[in-house]
C-alpha cells in the first residue's frame, strides 16, 4: 500500500509569484510581477563574497550567525533607532526574511491561538500560522488607503489573541505606518500579553521624507516583538536569501531552539562578505530616494495609460487600478496582460485569503529604467 499525505495546507496552491514569474517566461513577457531587480547588485559586496571564499571562510559559522555580523548589524541598529540591541542575545541570522517569520510563528504560536493579521498580506503569513494550528482573525486595510482601522483590531482582540503582524512599508500596497498608528498600538497592546512580528524587510525603501516607524524604536513595543528583516531586499540580491530576526533575549532563546533544529546556520561567506559592506551606511541609506526615483518614472509614464496609480511610500511596489480599463477579475486580466501585452504584474487578490476583488495590481518598479519603458510602451495599447 502507497501511503498518502493529509495534507497540512489543503486549500493552499502554488504561491502567485512563482504562478506570475513562470508565466512571464513563457510569453517572453517583461516581469514586474515578482518583487526583484533586474538591474546589477554592487560589485563590490560580489568581490567581498569572493575574497572570504578565498580566504577560505568556507565553514559552518556559530548557529546564530557569524558574530561580527551580528554585531554590525546591532551598531546599526542603535545608530538608526536608538535601541541598543545585544547581538549576541538578541539577532539571528537566518535564510531569508520568509524563514525568518516563519520560526517567529512556529516559536510563539499554540494550537488556537488567535493572530490578528491585516489583508491585503504578504502570501506567507497565512499559511505559516495555520501550519502551526493557529487562526488567522483577519481585518481588510480598505481600499484605496490601506490604513488600519485600530477601532476594529480593538473589537477583534479576544482572551485568544496572542500576536498581532505588522508589514511596513507594507507588500503589496507601498502603504506605511506613521506615528498615530504606533500610538494606538501602544495604547491596545498595553497591559496584554499580545506579541507583535513586526516585517520590515523593506525598511531603507520608503520614500517622501517618511520616517520608517520600526518597532525597534519604542521599547514598549520592542519588549513583546520579533522584527523581521532581508538582506536580500537591502542589498538587491533577493536570490541570495539571508536575513535575520531581532527580540529580546527571552524571546530569541526561543527562537533559537526552533532555528537550530531546522536551519542551524546560515551561509558562510555571505555573512563574512556583510559584516564589512554593512559598515558604509551609504550602501543602504541611498536606497529609499533611488527607488523613489524609479517610482516616480513609472508613475510618470503610466500617465500614459489608462492605469490609475493609488499611492506608494515605500516597497518596490506601486498598486494601480484598471476599473477604467475593464470589470475582469485581477487574476484573469493580469494572465491576459502576461499573454496578450506581454506585461506581467501580480493581481492583489491573491493577498486576500477570500480573494477580494477591487480591479487592482501591483507593478514592481525596482527596474532599469529601459524596462519600465518598455513595459509601459507595451501597456499603452491596452
Ligand atoms: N516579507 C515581505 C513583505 C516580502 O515582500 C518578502 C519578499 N522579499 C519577504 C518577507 C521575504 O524576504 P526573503 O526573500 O528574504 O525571504
Ligand atoms: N517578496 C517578493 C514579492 O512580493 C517575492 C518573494 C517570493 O517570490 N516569495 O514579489
């Protein structure tokens, strides 16, 4: 007899970005769908890669990561958010951002447990906290703002919500949090024992002069969160997968168990090649105003279309709506867009777990500009 699996994830299919980038390539479409670069990461931190193979760090590192990274990144993290954070006790290294909230989950979350999670949401969270027998107590951002009603989180808090999840600057809406929202965060968590996974994968892209509202910043909200970050999405290497989670020491022993078991340590001559790039904070702070820069070019020439773009102060993303256009649904229009225009984006229905439907996609502008011309020249005849 051939066992079978009861499946873990029953109603879950192949994620939309891999759906959207596999199509892309079929109809030779240009791909500003899944959240990546196309054009060069610095030449500098391959070289830096390339010297620690070298130089033969080529071995295991500690299973929290290498120290001096660890380090690194906690000198940066009491430059940007004055938090002096220990690096020993309270960052993890950890392969990818996605990894990163997943062990987050799979460390606080009991069966039954309630997470309050904000739809439009990044495709992982849901899954990752039904895997681990938790319920999702989902609360629509409503279009076209994308703001948290807290009057409603307030009325969805029960004696089973154990954790709330922020994404800021926010996938796939480009929407951020801003000092009235950490205020009524900090007024609802207070006197509870609700945990916070904050991810902040997209931390240096924000854009307008916005101030990145990390939870790094208030020691009441940093006292009961894990932060989740990718070097991947700083650094322009999404391939590369690394990243890291930062909390408290109670709560990154925790952690700690979980990741050792099932990832123990990361990457080597990555984290070497880091620990020293990481030092120039130009590498990083430039980012946000050139990707606003990039942001701005696709608006401008979207104006060309009859695309309406909705607001984006952060990501590599922007949202634009096509209720002008036509009443298909996101996920059919955006496959006809692949096929027909050779364009691909990523329908934002797929955010939802009901996927909603408000004639909206998400374009990726983190692109040479000759892309984003040429894509738009594309989407002109639609
Ligand atoms: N969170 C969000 C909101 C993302 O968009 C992504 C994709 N980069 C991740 C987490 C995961 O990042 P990584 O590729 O490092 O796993
Ligand atoms: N974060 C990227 C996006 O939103 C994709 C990462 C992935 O494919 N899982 O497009």
């Amino acid at each position: 007899m051939i066992p079978s699996i009861q499946s873990k994830l029953p109603d879950v299919g192949t994620t939309i970005f891999t759906v959207m980038s596999v199509l892309a390539n079929e109809h030779n479409a240009i791909n500003l769908g899944q959240g990546f670069p196309d054009y060069p990461m610095s030449a500098e931190l391959i070289a830096l890669v390339n010297k620690a193979m070298q130089t033969g760090y080529n071995q295991y590192v500690h299973m929290n990561g290498l120290p001096v990274l660890r380090e690194e990144l906690a000198g940066k993290i009491n430059s940007l958010y004055a938090n002096k954070v220990d690096g020993d006790t309270e960052i993890t290294i950890t392969p990818g951002g996605t990894y990163a909230i997943y062990t987050a989950l799979t460390t606080i979350l009991q069966p039954g447990d309630e997470v309050i999670v904000f739809e439009p949401a990044y495709d992982s969270y849901i899954p990752n906290i039904e895997i681990n027998g938790a319920v999702p107590v989902l609360i629509p951002l409503v279009y076209p703002d994308y703001k948290i009603d807290w009057d409603l989180v307030k009325q969805k808090i029960t004696a089973k919500t154990k954790l709330i999840m922020l994404n800021t600057p926010h996938n796939p809406t480009g929407a951020v949090l801003g000092a009235d929202d950490i205020a009524q965060l900090q007024s609802i968590v207070k006197d509870t024992v609700i945990f916070i996974l904050s991810d902040e994968v997209y931390e240096h892209l924000i854009f307008d002069g916005k101030k990145h509202e990390s939870m790094l910043r208030y020691p009441d909200l940093y006292e009961r969160s894990f932060v989740c970050f990718s070097f991947g999405k700083v650094y322009n290497c999404t391939g590369w997968k690394l990243g890291y989670c930062v909390a408290p020491p109670a709560l990154m022993k925790e952690f700690r168990k979980v990741h050792q078991f099932n990832c123990f340590t990361c990457n080597s001559p990555v984290q070497f090649a880091l620990s020293e790039f990481l030092r120039h904070e130009e590498n990083y702070l430039q980012l946000g105003s050139f990707l606003q820069h990039k942001r701005d070019h696709l608006k401008n020439l979207m104006q060309q279309t009859r695309f309406k773009a909705l607001p984006s102060y952060g990501s590599y993303f922007q949202l634009y709506s096509y209720s002008d256009i036509t009443d298909e649904g996101e996920k059919d229009f955006a496959i006809r867009l692949t096929k027909e225009y050779g364009v691909a984006t990523i329908p934002v229905s797929a955010f939802y777990k009901n996927g909603e439907d408000n004639k909206v996609l998400r374009f990726c502008f983190s692109k040479n500009e000759n892309t984003l011309e040429e894509a738009v020249n594309r989407l002109i005849r639609v």
